[in-house]
C-alpha cells in the first residue's frame, strides 16, 4: 500500500473526504472507506480501495488525513499531485511534508494553483490547552485561505538543505586512514578540517546548482561559509605534514569551483556592516573574500 499524511486548513466530513479522495483516485466512493476518531472500527469497510483516518485539529490546519491506498488502483500520484488534486477537489490548502530533513516546513498546495513553502508551528503536546493550536507564521507565497501567515523566505530550507560534498567526503576517507585521529572526534582537528571544508564545498555547489532549492541565500550563512574557508587556512597551518598537504589538496578543489562561479570585487562584503553581520576588513581580508557571486542571492 501507499500512504500519504496531509493536512488540510479547514474542517472537513468523512463524507466529503471519502467523495474527494474517490475522484482524486478515479475509484467509486463505495470503494473509499473514511473513519475519524469517533468510528467503530467494526464497522469499517477494510477491503476499500483506499482507506483514510481523519482526525480534527485547532489551529491554521483543522483536518490531518492518513490515507493509504492498495496497489491495485492505479496511477498513484506521488505527495505532492495528491496534494494539489486535492486543493482543487476541496477547495481549501493542502499541506504536505517537505523533504525529511526539513521538519516543520511543509509544502503548501493552495486551490488556486498556488504551490509554497510554510513554517508549521506544532501546538505541543498539552491536550488540556484549549488555545494551542498548529500554527502557520510564514509562508513564502500568498495563500489565500493563511491570511495571517507572514509572507517572507524561510531560511532554514537554505540552512537545513543536504548537497553532495564528494571532496570533503573524499578528505574524511583519507583522514580517517592515516589512522592519526578521526573525523567523527567532535571538536578535533580532524573534524574541524571535515566541518569547514563541507560547509565550503556545499555554498559552491548550491552557487552552482543555481541557489537550489530556495533560489537565493542568505547573507549571513554566505558570511559563515567564507569564515569556515578562513578557518580552513589557519588549520592547514597548524597540521602536521601528511594532513596538511590532504586538507590543501581538497581545499583547493573546491577554491578551483568557487572561483569560476565568483567574480572580482574587492571589499564587496563591507556592505554587509550595516545587517550587523561579522566581516574583515579589507586589509586582512584573504583572497575568498575579495571575490562575490553575480548577482548577489540576498
């Protein structure tokens, strides 16, 4: 069987999600068996096609639906097509979860066609709390039926993203076989050079990828990753030979990358004073700083 979890910003019937989910997956709704938490299990029809619990919620989203579905009805929409199908069928946004690692930022299917980001504040766990309810405090896109959800990027998809960093890996294996110490030793050396050099290697490859998945990115993590490449250089320094010339290696393939993506512009991050943010001056700037992105992706 397939499952889905969602969840939906208003309250709905049994009835009408059994009528919704039977036309989303093309079945009768004789076939769709719909139960809440009220439902006698006895009296569930457990041979439907596609089967769902229901359970009512307080807060910016009142239905959560459970829905799993038998192999045999066929095409399955992944996640996100149930979810769009189902804004338009119902009428009202569908939230669906987001990529593993990024826990409360759920994707959002609005019923005009609208597909965004939010930020989903869980309520807790206190039943007894007649006023906690799920909250939606940000969205990237306007969405209709979320009137009070600020409309605003969210970082943390930036901050949260996985990107494939094949040289810091590669830097982590040779480490770890001199057999000198270990990546994985939080707080060593070793890990210091593994942290940095991933947190370098993923601004190129997102600077690469086009500011993928987000679009943009922001400026104080931008400042982060060219402090983790200063880092990077005072620890090549503090290594012994072996090491070193590994760390040096894979640093520069990475400073080979960052430097196709990047132009010439001197002092550029000076600018970045007045957002509060931490960065050298000119004078004792390295190389890495004098070089931005063009455009910026702030």
């Amino acid at each position: 069987m397939t499952d889905y979890n969602l969840l939906v910003t208003e309250p709905l019937s049994n009835r009408v999600v059994a009528e919704a989910l039977a036309q989303c997956f093309r079945v009768p709704v004789s076939d769709v068996d719909v139960a809440d938490e009220k439902t006698d299990q006895n009296t569930r029809h457990w041979d439907a096609m596609v089967l769902c619990g229901t359970e009512t919620l307080r807060g910016d989203v009142r239905t959560s639906l459970d829905i799993y579905v038998r192999d045999s009805v066929q095409p399955q929409p992944s996640e996100p097509e149930l979810a769009a199908a189902l804004a338009r069928v119902l009428g009202h946004s569908v939230l669906y979860p987001a990529e593993e690692f990024l826990q409360g930022v759920p994707s959002v299917a609005a019923a005009d066609g609208t597909v965004t980001r939010a930020r989903l504040l869980d309520p807790g766990e206190d039943p007894d709390d007649e006023t906690a309810g799920y909250k939606v405090d940000a969205v990237e896109a306007p969405v209709a039926d979320l009137p009070n959800a600020q409309v605003t990027r969210l970082p943390e998809i930036v901050r949260e993203q996985r990107k494939p960093t094949p040289v810091r890996d590669g830097l982590v294996a040779s480490l770890n076989a001199l057999g000198t110490g270990r990546t994985d030793d939080i707080g060593s050396p070793y890990w210091t050079a593994a942290t940095n050099l991933g947190a370098w290697e993923k601004l190129v490859r997102t600077k690469a990828d086009g500011w993928d998945p987000a679009g943009w990115y922001p400026a104080d993590l931008y400042v982060q990753s060219l402090t983790a490449r200063d880092d990077l250089e005072a620890l090549q320094q503090q290594l012994t030979d072996q090491p070193a010339e590994l760390l040096e290696a894979a640093v520069d393939l990475v400073d080979r990358e960052f430097i196709k993506l990047t132009v010439p512009d001197p002092a550029w991050y000076l600018d970045l004073r007045t957002q509060g943010l931490d960065v050298p001056d000119p004078h004792d700037a390295a190389w890495w700083w004098d070089r931005r992105p063009d455009p910026l992706p702030w």
